[in-house]
C-alpha cells in the first residue's frame, strides 16, 4: 500500500486514529452504532468477526480499557489496515489481528474462547441489488464470502454457553436474522431499532443474543439518528460522535 491508497482519519476529537482505503471499503456509522450498542463486561475477550480495519474493536478498546479484542478479517489490505491501527493507537497489549475466513474458524481460533462476538456482516445475498464494482466494498456488502448464517455459525463456535454476541443488521432482513440465531442456540435477549428521524420506519437492527439462553427480551427505546429530514443530529449521535455517550 502506498501512502496516496489510505487515509488516516480520526475519531473521538483525535483520541482514535483510523487508517483506511481511500477507494474501497471505509467504514460507517453502523460500525459506531454497533460499538456504542456493546456492553463487554470487565475482562472480557472479546472477537470482532470481519473486522475490517478493525473499527469497532478501536472504539470498545478505547472505551473499555480491560477488554481483551482479537479482529478476524479475511481481506488482505483490510487485514493490513487494522494491523497498522492496532499499532498506531498503541493497542497492541490487548488486541491483535488474525488474518483468515471465518467460515474456516476451527482452523484459526479455540473453540469457545470468547465472552463477547461483535459483528456488521454483510447485509445482502448476492442476487439481492447491484453489487459495488469494488470488490473490497462488494464482499463487505454482499454475501459473497460469507453467508449471515457463516457468521452466526462462526459466533457459535466462538461462544462458550452464556457467551453473548452483538450485531447490527437491516431491519427489513429481521426474519433471517431471527433465523439464522435460533438455528445456532443463540437467544435474543436486547434489541434496539436505528430509525433515521421520528416517524420514520426503523432502518436497522440492534442485537445481543445469548448463547443458550432463555426467553426474554428487553426492547430498548428506538435510536433516531436526525431530529427531523435532513434536520440536525439527534443529541444522542452526536453524542455517539464526540465519544462522550
């Protein structure tokens, strides 16, 4: 990688450093959505599942000093990036990266070696939508290296019982969400729906399942991200923004 093919951006008023492809998969709010959504608990070792540049592990390492983070991502440059921010933001006492295919997980991590899964997988199959001419963007998108079910199915490995996993998820796929956990013992226990302003139909999903957990739920009040169209940030995003929520 040359210096022109990323960029080195921040978050949190310059407390984070994110290295990135300037042309190809940059992450976006949902990944700040997902960190804030997290509640690891101290001590916890936490496994980020297609980590990417490894954002959402920065977040819960900055905010959340005693965690343990190890970021899977199977893409070369991706997995380069977040190597790089792990060093620049002086984390590598607690986090480190592992390059490979979750759908290989056996092959790469200890079974049931983790308290918490955190994951933004891919949104769309393949035959849903246009894919993105970039194939960085395309395989973080669409389902072309790895399933929703992969996903869940890699969390499960990961997950001793009790273990619990995050994700964000569009709320129009919920029903293969729902899904894809029951199939795995993975037990919806706290949910929150993202809309984009009030009176707006929720965008996304929230979730934290239990492996092998119990009946109920506990829906929290809804996420508005804008105060109305096109209107200013909700207090909460903005919040969310500046790292103080």
């Amino acid at each position: 990688m040359t210096a022109g093919e990323i960029t080195c951006d921040t978050l949190f008023a310059g407390a984070l450093f994110c290295s990135q492809p300037r042309h190809g998969y940059r992450f976006s709010l949902d990944a700040l959505l997902l960190a804030h959504f997290c509640k690891p608990r101290p001590g916890d070792r936490v496994l980020d599942l297609g980590a990417g540049c490894g954002v959402v592990s920065l977040i819960l390492a900055y905010r959340h000093p005693q965690l343990d983070l190890t970021c899977l991502e199977m893409q070369a440059r991706l997995a380069a990036l977040a190597r790089r921010n792990i060093e620049q933001n002086q984390f590598g006492g607690r986090m480190r990266l592992v390059r490979g295919d979750l759908r290989l997980i056996r092959e790469l991590l200890p079974v049931a070696g983790f308290d918490l899964v955190v994951t933004n997988p891919p949104y769309f199959p393949v035959a849903s939508g246009r894919l993105n001419p970039d194939e960085e963007q395309a395989m973080a998108r669409h389902e072309l290296g790895a399933a929703l079910p992969d996903v869940v199915g890699a969390a499960d490995f990961a997950l001793p019982v009790k273990g619990r996993l995050a994700l964000i998820y569009p709320a129009r796929r919920a029903e293969a969400m729902f899904a894809a956990l029951r199939q795995h013992r993975l037990a919806p226990k706290r949910l929150r729906l993202v809309h984009p302003y009030p009176d707006a139909g929720a965008t996304h999903i929230l979730l934290e399942a239990v492996k092998g957990g119990g009946e109920g739920l506990s829906v929290a009040p809804p996420l508005y991200l804008r105060l109305a169209p096109g209107g200013e940030y909700s207090p909460e995003l903005a919040g969310i923004f500046s790292g103080h929520c």
